[in-house]
C-alpha cells in the first residue's frame, strides 16, 4: 500500500543510491534524507535494506512503465 510517508522513503532512497552509489546506500542515509528517524524507515521497511532496496527497484520500474505507457498512448500501430 502506498501512503505519503512510503514514498517520500522510496524517494529519498532513490536520491541516496543516485548521489551515494548503491552499495554505499545506507537506512540511516535515506532516513536523513527524508527526513525521518531510522525506526520509522524500518516501521515501513521491517525487511531492512534489502527490502528497501527491491522495494525501491520495484518502484521505480513501475514508474517508468508508467510513462512509458503515457509516452506512447495514442501512438498508432507499428504495422
């Protein structure tokens, strides 16, 4: 379920692994980043960074299908 708090952590994890790299992203990294304490980022995430990081790679795949799907709406066939 996505509610505010889940995505401003998947985004500011995001931003981590974009400024950090991925294997120097820590939980302590993306809760200063957005900004909550580390117990609220595993409150979320209980799995730790494991399940944050596939949780931040699912996400943002469906966020580029999703344009994508915006991008070619109306396209005619490739025929």
């Amino acid at each position: 379920m996505e509610t505010p708090v889940r995505t401003r952590i998947l985004e500011a994890t995001f931003a981590c692994i974009a400024k950090f790299g991925l294997a120097k992203t820590t939980m302590d990294d993306a809760a200063r980043e957005a900004g909550l304490s580390r117990a609220t980022v595993y409150r979320y995430f209980p799995g730790g960074r494991d399940e944050l990081v596939r949780e931040v790679v699912a996400w943002e795949v469906a966020r580029f299908f999703l344009r994508l799907a915006e991008a070619v709406a109306g396209v005619g066939g490739f025929a």
